[in-house]
C-alpha cells in the first residue's frame, strides 16, 4: 500500500474516474443534530461532477467510547484492487471487481478507529475498524445518508420480513423507517442505491430512519413514537439497528471489529441495475467442493393449494410436471409428512427431480436440532430446505444464518431463506445460498396487495441486492392487474438460483405456449443486462445462458410501445427470435417468430399493465 497525500479533505476516485468519495472535517451536529457539537468527518459522493451524496456523518459508539468527534488523522493509506469473481448463480456468472481503497487511521483519547473507504466503478462504500482485543459493546453509528434536495426516491416501509409495497415519492416527502435498499436518482442520469454488505452474527443488520421535519415531539422511547426522534434533519436517512419499543439493540462483538459495509450502489440506471457490488465487499466462499450445488427451476403446490404438501400423492403429481417440464426442483412445503419423505425422495430420484423440503427455522436454531434435522433428511437423499419464519434483524439472528449455513454445507444440503432478511451477499461466502424472499412476492395475491407498480420498482432495488424469491407466473391469481404477458415475463425480470414457479399444474397446461417457455427459461445467467426501462414504469431486461439470450419486459401503468434495441447481441450474426406477447383479443397469449440482427430494434404495442418475452438463439 501506498500513502494518500497528508490533506483534508481526503478524495478517492474510482479506477474508470467516474466516481469520487471524499471524507472531510464538518461540524457533524449541523448534518445531524442528533450528533454532540464538534468536529467530525463527513461523506460526500459525486457521480461524474453531480453530488450523489451531501456531506454525511460518519462514526460509531461503544460503551467505552464515543469515536464521532475530537478525531485526529494520525495515517492514511491507499490501495488498488482489481479482482476476477466467479460466482455459482445470480444474474452473472464471472465479473470483475476494480476498486481503490483508503484507510484514515484516527485517534482520540478513547483509542483507535480506522475507517476503510472503497470506491469502485460501481460505488462507494465504507466500514469502521475497530483494532485490538477483547470483547466490545456498539451502541450506535452516527452513519446516515444525506441526498440532495431534489432527488426522487423508491421506498418500501421497514419491516423485519422485507415484504412493505415499494413506491415512488421525493426525498422531501419521505418519514419513517424504511429498509434497504433505497434508491434515488439525482440529476441528469445519476442514480444511487443504499444497502449493507457484508453482515453476519459479528453485528446486526440495519435500516434507514427519515425525520418528518413538520414533527414536534420527544425523543423519549415510548409504545407511541417507537422508532422516532424529532431532529428537523429532512433528507437525512440515518442508519439505525433492530429495535423493541424505539430501544435499538446493542450489538455484542470481539475486537478486532470490522463492521458491514455501507453501501452505495452509483451509476447510470443500467449500472445500478447490473452491479454486482455487494457480492465483491464480502469474503470469498467457504465451500471448496461446490460440484452438489444446483440452481433450477421449481415446481411448488401451496400457493395454488395451500393444503397439498400434506398430500402424498399431491406432491407426485407435482415432481411427474417437473420431470415433464425438464425442471430440477419439486418443493414441499409446510405440512408435509416425515412417515412418507423418504418415499417421494425416492419416487422423484427415479425422474431426475430434487426434493426441496421446508422447515420453520425454530426446527434447526440450536446445535442438537440441527444434527438431527438436518442429518436425517441428507440421508432421505433431500437436496435442500427452504427455512421460514425468522423474520427478525437482530444479532443473534444473524448468528443463527451464520450457523445453519455453515450446518447445511457441512451436509451437502442448498438452502432457501423465507420470512428472512434482506440478502447482503452472504451467498458469496456460502453459495449454496440459492435465495432468499425478503420482498412482497405473489403470495400476497392470496392475502393482501400487489401492484403492478410493484412489480416494476423490486428489479431496480430489491433485486439488485441478490436473488429474490417472488415464486412468479400465477396465471390463477384472482383480482390480479397484471396481463398474462407481464406474469410469464416475470420468469426472466426476476432472478432467482432457485426459481419457484408458483400456479398449479392445470393452470400451466391450460397455456401451452407458456408451458413451453417455462420449460425452456433458465434459473441462472451467465450475463444480465438492462435494455430499458423506469423503476415503476418499465422493466426490459435481457439474460444470457451460453448463446442464447432471453428477454423479460413488464409495465404498470397504460398502454404504449416499448422498444427493444438488440446492441447486446453480436455483431454480425443472425439469430431467431420468438416473441411471446399478450393476444390481440385482450386474454391468453400468441407466440410469433422473426429474424433479427444486432443492428435490429424491435417496437412492440403492450397493453396496460402488460408484458412479453423473447427467447433469441
């Protein structure tokens, strides 16, 4: 490593020179007045000459000490890094990792506290060090977000499954307590992308909290302002742990302490879109054997017949679809029977089908439950579970996917988490990690609300943070907007390392030309780019598996054409394409096919809310 220039402020720039982060002495308490008077540092970001991020506070507290003000720079050093990331799934298979990163040693009276700043072509982000030994106690971090005045946000409301409905609304408008990520577009062509990478049972996870400066109040912990203060900072999404009754927990560690990463995603919209940042800023896996880890596609009965995983010969109806779909997965879900697992094991064996099995976490949370869970259904020859129920970002949560994914490995078993927290790129460290929910997906047809706006907002911010588990195309769904091109175009919007297709079998027979696309659609990409679109208004996006390429296009929102320049494919070579679209008549599907070029741009009328797909090879 090299040192940085011995000034202040102090800038890092990405390697492509698009990007530049730099830390500065402010008097925090005017960023936030939450924060004691005095000198500190703050973060500015700017994204090729426009401000992404307003000076935001930086620091962190423990029980011992307070390292927000009265901080001297006593080192600075810098480094590159450039990394080549294969990765099991996901929506691309290698990418590259090209970053600068510095560390500010600062001292005070209390001790030591080192702040790592990394900034790639993709984003910046930082974390606190903690050096020496011991155990340590972090109250709080001063960490917050500054946006600028007038940028527009996507939102969805905290809550510890992740599953609020996503909107748009301008950060002047936004109050409360959000989750990552939150995504904001600033200027002509600059968007930004607020998450947390990196996160195990070392801390807790995070989320974001907004003043409404029309607001008086206390900031006295009570049942009726739990999860509020009063501090007139708008603009301002400061990072807050897991909290009961407005008392955000403590987290309990050992020094050395790193911290996770808080993460901003910057770019052009696309770039946004297609990072892969939040895999790059966590370690590299834990798994040298991978060869038993297997994305695919997934038949699942409980959405459309919540009572069928009790039934035998329910779920045998459910592995002869998938055989016949080419699918690898058949998953049953709560209810099902242990006098007779073994059985459809074997029965789904004999047709080249996984059995998926689902648990609720409280089945594996200590070590003797684990041992004998999860060691029997290995030897029934499961290939996975998916775990439910936990719901929760506090520590010990966190420790508790610490263990059952080190658990699951040890038995050669994927693993799914439902009810969970937000993915923060642990599958990179543990990729037999296939998915998470963590989003309002379309179980919510069955008992509550799901928009199309929805819908077209979760790739531009959910999905962008790791695979999601919205168990797409359900055709069945009552009282849903959405068009039967817009649901099967879902199967390639939304990536997922296992992808739960979620409506019956007789739904999927009655659309054969759906059934066909479904059998053919991968789960895994080996690149994803996005061709067009708006959060809320337009999601295109083209996927790569070898050499053929898939298209998803949704909308919300009326009628209108949508065009899909074909840059992405190579040059010089002519391909077929079928485009899979929603009728003339307004119901079913129609299925056409054309020669096209890299040089092509095709326009295509979509109906309100609608949608189609392309398979080009």
């Amino acid at each position: 490593m090299a040192s940085l220039h011995e000034a202040d402020p102090w800038t890092v720039i990405s390697p492509d020179g698009s990007i530049e982060a730099t830390i500065a002495r402010n008097d925090v308490a005017d960023v936030d007045s939450d924060l004691p008077d005095g000198e500190g540092f703050t973060l500015t970001v700017e994204h090729d000459g426009t401000t992404v991020l307003e000076p935001s506070p930086l620091g962190i507290s423990t029980f011992s000490a307070d390292f927000v003000t009265e901080l001297s720079v006593t080192g600075v050093e810098v480094e590159t890094i450039s990394e080549t990331i294969n990765i099991n799934g996901g929506q691309r298979s290698q990418f590259q990792h090209e970053a600068k990163q510095a560390t500010l040693t600062l001292e005070s009276e209390a001790g030591t506290l080192q702040i790592d700043l990394r900034v790639a072509n993709d984003g910046a982000a930082y974390r606190y060090r903690l050096p020496g030994d011991g155990d340590v106690v972090v109250t709080n971090e001063a960490s917050s977000f500054r946006l600028p005045n007038d940028s527009q946000t996507w939102l969805a409301p905290f809550g510890e499954a992740y599953e609020g409905l996503w909107n748009e609304t301008s950060a002047e408008s936004a109050s409360g307590a959000y989750g990552f990520p939150v995504l904001s577009e600033v200027g002509n062509d600059s968007w930004l992308l607020l998450t947390e990478a990196d996160v195990t049972g070392r801390y807790g996870a995070s989320h974001l909290f907004v003043d409404d400066a029309d607001d008086e109040g206390s900031d006295e912990a009570t049942d009726e302002n739990e999860d509020t203060d009063y501090d007139d900072n708008p603009y301002l999404f400061e990072l807050v742990f897991a909290d009961t009754f407005g008392l955000s927990e403590t987290i309990s560690s050992t020094l050395p302490l790193a911290t996770p990463w808080r993460t901003a995603i910057i770019g052009d919209l696309a770039s946004v879109t297609e990072s892969n940042l939040v895999l790059a800023l966590n370690d590299p896996s834990n798994v040298e054997d991978t060869s038993w880890i297997e994305p695919g596609r997934v038949a699942w009965s409980w959405w459309s017949d919540s009572g069928s995983p009790q039934d035998l010969e329910v779920q045998k109806q459910y592995v002869d679809y998938a055989s016949e779909q080419g699918w690898e997965f058949s998953l049953v879900d709560r209810g099902w029977d242990r006098d007779w697992m073994s059985e459809l094991v074997e029965y789904a064996d004999d047709q080249s089908v996984d059995i998926i099995a689902w648990l609720p976490w409280y089945y594996v949370n200590d070590e003797t439950k684990r041992e004998a869970v999860l060691s029997r259904l290995a030897d029934w020859g499961v290939s996975g579970i998916k775990v439910d129920y936990m719901n929760a970002d506090f520590q010990q949560y966190m420790e508790f996917y610490d263990e059952i994914l080190e658990a699951t490995a040890d038995c050669e078993l994927m693993i799914n988490f439902h009810g969970s927290t937000l993915p923060r790129g642990r599958r990179r460290q543990w990729p037999h990690l296939m998915t998470n929910e963590a989003g309002r997906g379309a179980e919510y047809y069955k008992f509550g609300e799901l928009t199309p706006t929805h819908n077209v907002i979760l790739p531009f911010t959910r999905n962008v943070v790791g695979p999601l588990d919205y168990t797409p195309v359900t055709f069945s769904a009552d009282d849903r907007e959405t068009s039967d091109g817009h649901e099967l175009a879902l199967s390639v919007v939304y990536q997922s390392d296992w992808q739960h297709f979620a409506d019956s079998v007789e739904s999927y027979r009655d659309r054969p030309i759906a059934e066909r696309f479904l059998s053919e659609v991968p789960a895994v990409w080996d690149e994803s780019t996005l061709v067009n679109g708006r959060p809320g208004e337009e999601a295109t996006i083209a996927r790569r598996s070898n050499n053929e390429w898939y298209v998803g296009s949704i909308i919300a929102g009326e009628a209108r054409t949508v065009d899909v320049p074909l840059s992405f494919l190579q040059d010089d070579d002519e391909y077929t394409a079928e485009l899979i679209h929603d009728s003339s008549g307004g119901n079913g599907l129609e299925a056409t096919e054309t020669t096209v070029t890299a040089d092509d741009t095709l326009s295509l009328d979509v109906p309100v809310n609608g949608g189609f797909t392309l398979h080009i090879r």
